[in-house]
C-alpha cells in the first residue's frame, strides 16, 4: 500500500483484519452472532484472530470459507502482541517473537503486527517493532480501538518510514464493533501472495473510532469468564 493508491473499484472488496470471538479471555461473541453480523453488514472478508487460539477461526472459516480467514494474535514472550494470518498451526502464547514471526511465515502466512503504539494494550513500540522489520509483512495504521488518534498516526507514520504494507482492523470485542476498521482492495486468493498484492493497491477505507465505553464489555467478559460462568466453546 502506498500513499497514491489508485482510486477505489466497484469491484473491490472490504476486510477487517483483526476481530475476535468468545474464544479469547475478553469477549463474549457467540460464533452465531458473529457471522449472523459480518454476513448482515456485507464485510466481503474477516481474519478472526482470537488471542493465542485458532479453533474458532477454523470452525467459522469451515462455516463461511470465502468471507472468514483464520488468523491468531499471539501474546509473545517478550509481552507484546503479534498476528499471524493464514495459520493452520497455533503459534503457542510465550512464543518469542522472532520465533513466533519466523512460525508463521513457515506455515505460508502472514506477519502483521498490530496496534504498535498503543503500550496499554501489548503494542510492540518502535524498539521491538524495528527489531522485527526484516520478518513483518504488514502494519495495522487503524486499530479502531485505539482511544487515541496519535496512536494510529504513529503507527502510518512508521508504516511509511519503512516502507511497510498498511493493514487495518476494529479489533472487535463485541458484534457491534465488527467492520470499524476495515481495508478496501482488489479481490485477491485467499492466502500470503494474494492478501499481500492486493494490499499493495488497497487503502484504509474504514477508519471509525470505537467509543472507550466497549473497554467495559471486555472486562465484563474477563470477569464472566473467570467468576461468573465460563462460555463453553461449541463443537460443530
């Protein structure tokens, strides 16, 4: 992605590239209503990318193939947060990161690193980021979740300093948050060469910014989950 993207096509498609479901520790978005919303709201494409799991991006990739690709963000070992896209294998949580990026490039995927200035939410910072510039494919410049605009600017800023694909995503905890950051770009094959060559000629098309209050749904899902009743992951 450059900064003088040719103008946008009838033709081209939207995609949220980081979303999450009831499986990670946060959220308690059932797989029902997270594809009854993308399927409502017309996203052409979503990575569901649960932290430190990809059954449930597996079970909705089976349900819906051509909208829901499987991803993962990994909690690394140095702390900070890291996304693969394209996975087939769990990159297990404590990784570290160079071994967890070099992971996902040997499964085919993609190495996308997400919200990397925002620190209150395992952002990389520039001195890990730099650090692993040679394996990072693409940068998220929009994390609709970023309370802060200097964050997503910070995160451009980098982008295009290094030269860097851009990527984007609501980084949904709730349904209602699904789509608020999306890329737009030309339809590509769903794997590393096709995302990555049509991210060349794409653009950040979506840039809302989620209200903090949604903060308070994800806490309500930690304390859910660990005190109240545990959601059960459903089979099938």
């Amino acid at each position: 992605m450059t900064d003088s993207c040719p103008q946008s096509r009838s033709d081209w498609v939207k995609i949220d590239m980081h979303t999450h479901t009831h499986r990670s520790f946060d959220c308690l978005t059932s797989p029902e209503e997270y594809l009854a919303t993308v399927r409502r709201r017309g996203i052409d494409h979503v990575f569901v990318t649960d932290h430190n799991a990809i059954d449930m991006a597996l079970q909705l990739h089976a349900a819906d193939p051509e909208r829901v690709l499987v991803g993962e963000e990994v909690k690394t070992r140095e702390g900070f947060d890291l996304i693969g896209l394209f996975l087939t294998e769990l990159i297990p949580r404590g990784t570290p990161a160079r071994e967890a990026a070099e992971g996902i490039l040997a499964q085919g995927g993609v190495v996308y690193l997400p919200h990397p200035f925002d620190a209150g939410r395992s952002g990389a910072g520039a001195r890990y980021a730099e650090g692993l510039l040679d394996l990072v494919d693409v940068i998220e410049v929009h994390n609709a979740r970023c309370f802060r605009t200097s964050m997503n600017r910070r995160a451009t800023e980098f982008a295009r300093r290094h030269r860097k694909l851009m990527g984007a995503g609501s980084d949904a905890h709730t349904a209602a948050e699904l789509g608020n950051g999306m890329v737009e770009m030309p339809p590509f094959t769903p794997d590393r060469e096709g995302l990555l060559a049509a991210l060349a000629q794409g653009r950040v098309a979506v840039r809302t910014r989620t209200s903090p209050l949604y903060r308070i749904a994800s806490a309500y899902a930690k304390v859910h989950k660990r005190v109240l009743r545990p959601v059960p992951l459903r089979q099938g």
